[in-house]
C-alpha cells in the first residue's frame, strides 16, 4: 500500500510537470484536488507514502538536484528515507 502511494505521487509529479509546461504556470488547486481525491478514502500507509514521495521530491530539488518525475525513482527515493 505504502508503495503504490509513492508511484501515485509520482504519476501526479509527471501530470503537474506536464501541466507547467503546457499551461506556464503553477496550478495549486491541482495539489489540493489531489490531496482530497486521491488520498481521501485511502488507508493512512497509501497516505504516508504518497506524501512521503512528494517530500522527498521536495527535498531533493530544494537542494538543487534536476529531477525529471519520469526517470525518478519514487520508491528508491523513499526506501532511502
């Protein structure tokens, strides 16, 4: 379970890449959206492992690293955390 919430976090880091590129700008609704949808009736470990992917996706572009959501592996990513 805890798996499948990170590979859906990065099927949705992929669409909002895609989104930006498409539209030029930050859609934060798109976020939020997501987070009600898609987490909502989920079990708490889908939670925790989607938000944990989006984290360290977070954390590791903060510190500069050039992500591309469709090589990234979300689930090595957060195996390391």
């Amino acid at each position: 379970m805890y798996q499948s919430g990170a590979l859906r976090a990065q099927r949705f880091l992929r669409i909002t890449q895609r989104s930006l590129h498409r539209h030029r700008k930050f859609q934060p609704a798109l976020l939020r959206e997501t987070l009600d949808y898609v987490l909502g009736a989920r079990p708490l470990e889908y939670r925790a492992g989607f938000l944990d992917a989006i984290g360290a996706y977070l954390l590791l572009a903060l510190e500069g690293c050039q992500l591309n959501p469709d090589t990234w592996d979300a689930l090595a990513a957060v195996e390391r955390r």
